[in-house]
C-alpha cells in the first residue's frame, strides 16, 4: 500500500485543505493518507479554533485515513521545531511513502534549492547573517537580510512566502533525518495565507477564524439558546440535524467541517481564542519572575521588561500585542511567547527535545477502517512507541518522552478553560479521551 503524509493544522479545515488532499492523492497514486495534525494550540501561538479531536474528526470526513498528533511543544513552535518534528513522526510511523505540502511557488525544485542552502549555510550568509545581528536585528529579520544579500532574486522570493518556509523546513528536515520519504509541493489555490477578508470560496484560515470572531462577539452568535449538556454531543461528532449559523463560510468549508464546528459551538467547545486566556496571560506577566520569563523560549534580555510592562499598561491580549509588536519583534514571536508562559514551555525543555531528535512518541488521534489497517502495519516497522490508549504513556521507557506527553495533559487541562460551560473545565481529559473512530 503507497501512503501518503500530510501535516496540518486545519484551524479549520476548509475547501482549500479538501482541495490539498485530493490532489496530493491524484498526484502520487497513494492508497492511504496519514496526517500529523497540531495540538491544542497552534504554531501561530493561539488555540485551535476547536479542539484537537473536532479538528481531527474534520480530517477523517475529507480523505485522511490516519491522524497522528503534533505534540503541542512543536505545533506551537516555529517553523523549524513544527516541521521536523512533524517530518520524525512521519518518518518514524514506517509506512509513509510521500509527504505533501502546499506552497505558493507550486516547483519542488525552487523549494529544494532553497533548502540546500539554508541547510548548508554558506560562509558569506554567516557573515551576513552576523553582521545584522551584531546591528541589533531580531534572528527573522536579520536572517531575511542576509538571504536577500546571498540569493538570487527568485530563489528569494521562495523563501519569503509563508508555505514555501515550511516546505524548505520540510525538505532539510527529510535530509537531515536521512528520510526515504519523497516530498511532493501542490499550489496553494485561493487566497494568501495572511488574507483577513472572507472571499465567497477558498478563504484563508486567517479569515475564516476572524469572520467567526465577530459572530462570536456579535449578538447573533454565542449559541447562548442552546439548552443541552455537554454529553449531548460526543467531541467532534456531528449533529444529526445540520443548523450552523455561519452562512457566509459555507462555500469555504466541507459540510462535514461546519456541521463539525456547529456541534462543538453549540456544547460550548468553542470557538477557542487566545482571547479567552487573557485574563491569565495578564496575571502570568504580571506576577512572573525575570528568571521565569527568561526561560521561555524566543526570550530575550529587554523583552522581557517589555512584556511586563505592557501587562500593567494594558488591559487586554489585542493591546499587549499591539504594545509589544515592532520591527525587532513580530507579532508572532510574542504570540508564541504568550504561548510558552501559559502553557509552561521552556527554551530548556525545547533544546533537550531537539537534541535528541524532536518527536518522542507517536500519538494516534484518530483513524477509518483503512487508518486501522495501516496502524496494524506501523506496530511492526515504527522506530518510535506508539499510543493509541492516552493512559499507557505511563509505560514508556524513555524519562522525556513521559514528560512530553505529560506536558500534552496539561496543555489539554489549560485548553479546557476557554470552554463556555463550567463543567466543560475540568481538568484530567487527556488521559481518558480515545481516539476518534469513524
């Protein structure tokens, strides 16, 4: 069976990504789909608009056979921990054949040639590279200048668009791992990655999650009728009638996505914003020490005090960010760093994982009739422990591999406080949630 791998984070999952698999499938002939899809929070540094299993439940309603979790340490990392990590789970499940992402640029070969370079860093990018350090840059910026410095104009250009750094991040990953995996890169269609403005079809994700920011803040939205209990409906299953109040997404989702979205919505599972945190976020910056603010990662000296000192000049998240934000620190590095300090996430924690390969197990979320079949497969050839049933983490061998998953627990204790309903909040869930089975 030739199986192809797709990371994702479908936040939500839209025509696009349905778009994505169909043809990364057409392309390579695959039989079977694997999808390592991001945790509770994502690499932007926000929550998954829904949680993992909704988000999961979505893949498998639009041609995924098998979803693998992204531990939340990588998926809301940049993109060199979140690509490699992804690429190790990939590579370590045994089975995967091809890996496919999409890209603005569409050619595997300009992506290619711009990840050898990166990959081999060059003496005349170190220099540059230093130099715009030594000048005050942040390591963004002043990588970006030093690649515009050494590259030609359209090798350039591929690094500079959001997809096409995740798919270099892919290719030196699958080099550096010493993969057999193939990568295959399908154009992305529709809008930008950063477009903010709903479109009739193929809207962004970035759009798609502001549009149902302002229902949610809107008299119209909120679900406040709704009347049920949390046990009304399963996490992630879809409602037996189909009554989503989000009219304008549905030329930009698969039915299966909004009614998906509508059951959660209506059990008060969402939509998650980092918004709903702020209020911890303001005590954490608040009360933390310059030791505990320095340990989080994308950390430096300055910043810190920055951070802090917009949590006394600031009331709300959106403010911080504004406050914080410039050219030496972009918003989605503060973003991340917010991230970190509510999640408990250290540079430290983050160094020890990379050091030893990233990826230390491999959780299922998710799988169909055929996903059952591959994961009896993958128990023969997995270079990596596989959990299907949460509590048997306990059984690992490997001391940070355990603390990796406890890590998981947590994130899933703190994602639950961003629920509507009180006893939606409790904490313990990841331990006992089974996979999704459809």
């Amino acid at each position: 069976m030739s199986v192809l791998g797709i990371v994702a984070e479908y936040n939500p999952l839209h025509s696009g990504h349905e778009w994505h698999i169909k043809k990364s499938l057409e392309l390579t002939g695959a039989d079977a789909a694997v999808c390592v899809l991001s945790s509770q929070f994502v690499q932007r540094g926000e929550p998954g608009i829904v949680n993992k299993q909704a988000r999961a439940r979505m893949a498998l309603s639009s041609g995924i056979d098998l979803v693998l979790e992204l531990p939340g340490a990588f998926s809301c990392a940049s993109a060199e921990y979140f690509a490699s990590a992804a690429i190790r789970i990939l590579d370590s499940l045994g089975v995967v054949d091809y890996v496919s992402f999409g890209s603005e640029t569409g050619s595997l070969d300009s992506i290619r040639k711009a990840a050898d370079f990166l990959a081999d860093e060059n003496q005349a990018f170190r220099e540059a590279l230093k130099s715009n350090l030594d000048k005050g840059l942040s390591f963004p910026a002043a990588r970006q200048a030093a690649l515009r410095a050494c590259l030609d104009d359209q090798t350039f250009e591929v690094v500079s668009s959001p997809n096409n750094i995740l798919g270099i991040e892919y290719l030196k990953a699958i080099k550096r791992f010493n993969s057999g995996i193939r990568p295959v890169t399908i154009p992305r269609v529709g809008q930008g990655y950063n477009e903010k403005d709903l479109g009739t079809s193929y809207s962004s994700a970035t759009a798609i999650r502001g549009y149902i920011r302002l229902w949610k803040s809107s008299a119209a939205g909120g679900y406040s009728s709704f009347s049920g209990t949390s046990d009304d409906v399963s996490p992630g299953a879809a409602p037996d009638t189909f009554s989503v109040s989000l009219p304008d997404l549905a030329g930009n989702l698969p039915e299966s996505s909004l009614k998906i979205l509508d059951a959660e919505f209506r059990t008060g599972r969402g939509p998650i914003f980092m918004q709903d945190f702020e209020d911890i976020l303001v005590y954490r910056l608040r009360t933390a020490s310059d030791q505990e603010l320095m340990a989080l990662p994308y950390m430096e000296e300055g910043l810190h005090n920055r951070l802090r000192q917009a949590s006394l000049n600031c009331a709300g998240l959106d403010e911080i960010l504004e406050y914080c934000t410039t050219s030496r620190y972009p918003r989605s590095r503060i973003s991340r760093i917010l991230c970190a300090l509510l999640l408990g996430m250290t540079s430290s924690f983050l160094d020890e994982l990379k050091d030893i390969g990233y990826a230390r197990y491999i959780r299922v979320l998710g799988f169909n009739e055929k996903g059952r079949k591959l994961l009896a497969s993958a128990r023969k050839k997995a270079a990596l422990p596989l959990i299907t049933k949460p509590a048997s983490y306990r059984k690992l061998k490997d001391p940070l591999a355990r603390r990796l998953f406890e890590h998981e627990a947590r994130i899933t204790d703190v994602y639950a406080l961003g629920y509507k309903r009180p006893e939606l909040k409790l904490g313990g869930y990841e331990l006992t949630a089974p996979p999704v089975m459809v």
